[in-house]
C-alpha cells in the first residue's frame, strides 16, 4: 500500500542574503475565528489550518521577503483585502475582478475549455458594472497599490465568456489609467489577445504580467514596451526550460517575482500549499538564469518593485 504523504505547509528555507517584496500572493481574508472569512478555495490540504496573517508575515520577514502585495479579486474578498492592507503596514494591495470571475457577472455558465463546471456563487448575481463598480471606489485608497488582476484566460473560459472578459479587461485598462497605477495583467493561453488588447486601448504606463508564462518571443514585446514580468514557482520547474529562456532574454530590470500563493509552490514543493515565506526558492533560481548573485538579485527585484509600485 502506498504511503500516504503529507502535503503540509513547506519547510522554511533557506533565508535570502537581502530583502524582497512579493508581488502577487493572495492571503486569505481571515475572520475572527482564524478561518477563511470567505468560502475560498485556498488550496489547502484536508485539515491543515491557513496561517495568520501575523504567522504569515512573520515567517516572510525571516525568510527576507519584507513586503506582500497581496491580490482581491472577486467581490467577496475586495473590501477584506483592503482591510488586511491597512492593518498591517507590510501589506499593500491590489483589487480587480479576475478574468475567470467577469463572464459569471455577465451571466455565462458554460463549462470551460479546461472542462470545469464554472462555480457559481451568490455575489455573481450582481452585473459585472456592479462588481466593477465596488473596485473603482476601493482602489482610490492609497493602501490600494495596483489595479487587477485582469486579463485574459482562454485556458479556463470558454466562446461565450470571451466578450466579457475581455470588456472586463479593457474596463481594469481604463481604470489604471485614471488612476495612475500599475495593472497586473493575468495572461493564461492568451498572449496574442492581450497584447492587442493592450496596444489597441494604450497600456498603463505600468504594466505587469503577472505569473508571466510567455516565451523569448512574448518576452521581446515586452521589452520593446517597457512592460514588466513577474515571476512565480514555475520559473523553477523542471520542465520550464522555455519560460526560462524567457527570462533570460529580457532586460533584467523588467523583471519581478511572486508567489501567486497559495498556488504554484515552486520546487521542491509542488502540491502543498504555497505562502510568501516559500518566495526564496524563487529568487535564487532567477538569479541563477540571470548569472547574478543572490544579494545583488534580491536588491534589484526590491528596486524594481518600488519603481513599479512606490514603497509601503
Ligand atoms: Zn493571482
């Protein structure tokens, strides 16, 4: 009989020689009860507890990650992630309504292209306008970082919910601009589009792909724009060899990192949970493809952050 193995939180590894800042993670709104305040999927293993919020910052601190920028983006976890933000002065945030979450406001239910029934919940009766409404008023505030993420996922929705995602898009597009703040773009199985989406409407003068899973090709339009990659656990797969390549081919200082937790938990980790203290993992194989030291990486990812997003 097979082992069972324990897919519990990841060892603490080994600390950074400097300081970073998590670019994309999403932290669990937590209620008073310590559980997730809202009915999320945190991609936590049968009975394993979510961190705290302080356990969470603590461990990050220790591991070198200083800073989260920590991602609402269905309506339910809007106004907590904002709160998280201005309760703990590591956190910032940023808000949207995510592409697989616009075509269930505008009323799709198709079963995606990845062959999954959408999950319908109550906040979707309201219209994306209404949804959309909630994260142009909370995004003013200044704890309120970036806009997003938004974007475009032909690998999760299918024809129909295309139209609206992409409206979602271009309404996230209009608002960064208005704003003056970084977008976060998420980009799944649809590179062409977003690309076009972008230059059809003018980017943000800061854009990020976040969770970036492009090519040298992909990576070459991002350079000539000036357009930010940020990335995650898969930069350390062992199959990856192409969005490592990727890496390599753009100008260092276009590069960010993340953790996109509590999901994609980079190696030797896969399949437990994700958090931000799991982030060095990361940092040390980007600096490895960029040939730089780890302390040197560290400070450049940190300037890059700040250019992109002031400090908090
Ligand atoms: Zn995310």
């Amino acid at each position: 009989m097979a082992k069972h193995r324990r897919r519990g939180w990841p060892e603490a590894p080994e600390p950074l020689p400097g300081t970073v800042v998590d670019n994309h993670t999403h932290l669990p709104v937590l209620g008073d009860d310590g559980d997730p305040a809202v009915d999320d999927d945190v991609a936590l293993p049968p009975g394993e507890a979510p961190l705290t919020t302080a356990e969470q910052l603590t461990r990050a601190a220790a591991a070198g990650v200083a800073r989260v920028l920590t991602v609402g983006c269905d309506v339910p976890n809007l106004a907590g992630t904002l709160a998280l933000a201005r309760a703990h002065p590591p956190i910032a945030a940023a808000l949207g309504i995510h592409p697989n979450e616009a075509p269930l406001h505008g009323g799709v239910r198709e079963v995606g292209p990845d062959g999954l029934e959408p999950a319908v919940r109550p906040h979707h009766t309201l219209s994306f306008d209404d949804a959309f409404a909630r994260v142009a008023a909370l995004a003013r505030d200044e704890r309120v970082v970036a806009v997003g993420e938004s974007g475009l996922d032909y690998y999760r929705t299918g024809p129909q919910g295309r139209v609206h995602q992409r409206a979602a898009f271009r309404a996230h597009i209009a608002l960064a601009k208005e704003l003056g703040k970084p977008l976060q773009i998420h980009d799944r199985d649809a590179h062409a589009d977003v690309v076009a989406t972008l230059l059809a409407d003018g980017a943000p003068e800061r854009t990020v792909f976040h969770c970036f899973s492009g090519d040298a090709e992909l990576a070459a339009v991002l350079a000539e724009h000036g357009w930010y990659a940020s990335f995650a656990g898969p930069v350390t797969f062992g199959a990856n060899e192409t969005l490592r390549a990727a890496l390599r081919a753009l100008p260092p200082e276009l590069v960010l990192v993340e953790t996109d937790a509590p999901y994609l938990t980079p190696a030797p980790f896969r399949g437990h949970p994700n958090a931000p203290y799991v982030m060095p993992l990361t940092v040390r194989r980007i600096a490895a493809e960029l040939g730089r030291d780890v302390a040197e990486t560290c400070a450049l990812l940190t300037a890059t952050t700040d250019a992109v997003y002031g400090t908090w």
